[in-house]
C-alpha cells in the first residue's frame, strides 16, 4: 500500500518547507516531521490548524 502523502504535497504546493510550516502552527519542526511521516497522529485541533495553513480542508490532508 502506498504511503499517505496528502499532507506534503499540499505543504509543497504553498511553498512551505516542514519549518516555515511547524512555525505557522506553533510546534517543533521535529514534531511537524513526525506527523508528514505518519510516526504520531495530532489532536484533531492541530490536524485543522496545519490543514488551514496549507489551505485545505482537515479531510483533504488527513484520514
């Protein structure tokens, strides 16, 4: 099966490196790492704030 990649490619679609965007939502690049490589899953305020940041919809860049 071939890995999620929704969340990065939107995140590359605005231009944004895992930094600019772990800065726009306020948590350590390493954690924003984490959650593009599916190693942890963020609260569902945090999936709409990153969703937000790259201009799309919570659905459309999570499961």
């Amino acid at each position: 099966m071939a890995k999620d990649i929704r969340l990065k490619i939107a995140r590359m679609e605005r231009g944004l490196r895992q930094a600019d965007l772990a800065a726009l939502v306020n948590i350590p690049e390493s954690h924003y790492a984490k959650i593009e490589q599916h190693r942890t899953v963020p609260p569902h305020e945090l999936q709409e704030q990153i969703a937000r940041a790259v201009g799309k919809a919570r659905y459309e860049v999570f499961q």
